[in-house]
C-alpha cells in the first residue's frame, strides 16, 4: 500500500505538539526522530544503558524530525495541517520554539522495507549451521543442518558477530539430549539451533512479546516447535528448570544484571555461553559471573565482540 510520507521539521520542545496535530490526520502512524531521545536513554536516567554510542551524537544539531504517513486520498489535508502547526506556533511564541516548521513530502510503498531487506541477506554458513533466509532457494548440503528465518521478522539472522559466536560455542558444547535455554531468544536461532543439534528440549525467554512471537513463527517454519518451549518473561523474575546449556546473547549490562538468577537456572557441571561483550565491558562480565560461582572455561573473540564459556562447577 502506497502513503505520503510528510515530514516536518521542528525542536525537541515542539515535537509532542507537532506529532499531536499530525496524529489528528492520519490512522498511518506518527513518527518521532529526535537525537536527544537517544542521549537520554543511554545516560542512564531511565534504566537503560548501550554498550555502544556515536558520540557525535551529542553534538549533532537539534532539527528533530516529525513524520506522517497519509493516504494517498488525505494529500489535500497538507495545507490544513500546516496551518494548524503555524497556529500553534503563534500561540506559543515566546514560550516554546517550533523550529522552521519545514515541510516535505514523498510518496512510499508500505512495502518496500521487506524487499530492501531481502537484497540484504544471503546464506550464512556458521559450522553445521546454515542460516538461510526462507525465501531463498538452499539445496542442503551433507553434514548441515538448515535454520530458516522469515523476512519479516526484525531479529537475530546470523550474520552479526555475536550470534556466529553463539552458534559455534554451541555446536562444541552440546549433547545430544541436552536442555537448553536461550535468555533474550530475538528471532530464535540460537534455540532452533540447538534443536536442529540434538537438544532433547529448549526453552526460550524473551521479554519482548514480538520477539516471542518471532520465535514461535520461526520454530514452526522449522519443524521444530514441538522442541521448543517459548516464553514472555524476564530470567530473573521467572526462570525455567534446570538445563544443561544456557544461552545468553545480550548487552553486557544486562547479562550483569541477570548473573544472579543464572546458575539456578543450570544443572552442576553445565555450560554457559554467553555473548554480546565489547572489550570495555569484558572484566566486568568475567568478575560478575565467577562473583556468582560460576568457572571460566574458554573465551573468543570476532570483530569487537567477545563471547565467554563458563560452567557451574
């Protein structure tokens, strides 16, 4: 389905007001680009912390960016929205800067995000593991086991760093018959994964309800959901039995957060792999988790990130 994107362009101060206007012309969306959102998350101040921040950030310009999707029949309400924004603006003058208040419009396909994507991915071989996109033809190949992920999912593929070092981990340490439970599951790969190897069961928990829908998609695309087990939760306010492997592939503030509850959530002498480490936070990590009993056995490292092997003795 074909929208006109409008975009207007106001202040950090303004830009609730303008999204409220534009929100009373359109059932599309409204969308809010506004650097200093950014900022304040990863300060800290409303408990969320990125390992990562471009620090030119916090000196970019403040031009914040409001966008409207319209129908292709409502392009005649351009000129009514406009003027009702210059209205706010002169009730406001002196109190709340609008901005330029500059428009421009383009017309989009409500689509066109899936098909980018797809230009995107290719088959990714991680040892016996091929992670292949389900609308790509793949002749499996002897010895591999295929993942296939739906497109439309906006998760893990494969492809970053950290999850390759899941993956290879995994395929070194797994059993046959081996419960597994994969913390912060995104599209599901890691737990399809340890299915498509030989895990008896794995349970999955995440606490984003699209991610847990992601992984139950993908599990059926797979054959496997009667493996796989998937939940909305967070490990430390409700953790699952005992497994043999955990898997974790989260920032690393949050895996410190999570050490805690995670050797309850292990049998002795299992295996805990975790990833999605940059350098800066990676003695942090290792103290964190032999601060609560468990054994580092091995560590990797691919680009910036690092993933670590640990056992509960």
């Amino acid at each position: 389905m074909k929208y006109i994107e409008l975009t207007v362009h106001t202040t950090t101060e303004a830009s609730e007001l303008v999204a409220d206007v534009l929100w009373g012309y359109t059932e599309g969306g409204v969308a809010v680009s506004d650097v200093s959102d950014v900022v304040a998350l990863q300060s800290g101040k409303y408990g969320v912390y990125w390992d990562y921040l471009d620090e030119t950030l916090r000196t970019r310009a403040s031009d914040v960016l409001v966008k409207a999707f319209l129908r292709l029949e409502d392009e005649g309400n351009i000129p009514a929205i406009m003027q009702e924004l210059y209205a706010c603006r002169d009730r406001a003058a002196g109190e709340i800067s609008f901005g330029t208040l500059e428009e421009t419009k383009r017309l989009i396909d409500g689509d066109d995000w899936i098909e980018i994507w797809k230009k995107h991915f290719r088959p990714i071989p991680l040892g016996k593991i091929v992670v292949v996109p389900e609308w790509i033809a793949y002749e499996k190949k002897e010895g591999e086991e295929v993942v296939l992920l739906d497109s439309n999912m906006a998760f893990g593929t494969g492809e970053h760093e950290t999850t390759a070092l899941c993956v290879e981990f995994l395929q070194k340490y797994l059993k046959t018959g081996d419960t597994v439970l994969d913390v912060g599951c995104g599209s599901g790969i890691l737990g399809i994964s340890a299915a498509k190897l030989g895990a008896s069961h794995c349970y999955l928990t995440d606490v984003d309800p699209v991610a847990v829908a992601s992984s139950l998609h993908n599990a059926k695309k797979n054959g496997v959901e009667s493996l796989l087990t998937v939940t909305e939760s967070d490990l430390v306010q409700q953790a699952p039995a005992q497994c043999d492997l955990l898997l974790a592939n989260i920032t690393a503030e949050v895996l410190c957060r999570l050490a805690p509850a995670i050797p309850a959530c292990v049998k002795r002498g299992g295996v805990v792999i975790l990833s999605g480490i940059i350098r800066e936070r990676l003695a942090l990590v290792k103290e964190t988790f032999e601060g609560v009993g468990l054994t580092l056995s091995e560590e990797a490292v691919r680009g910036e990130w690092y993933a670590l092997v640990l056992r509960r003795d």
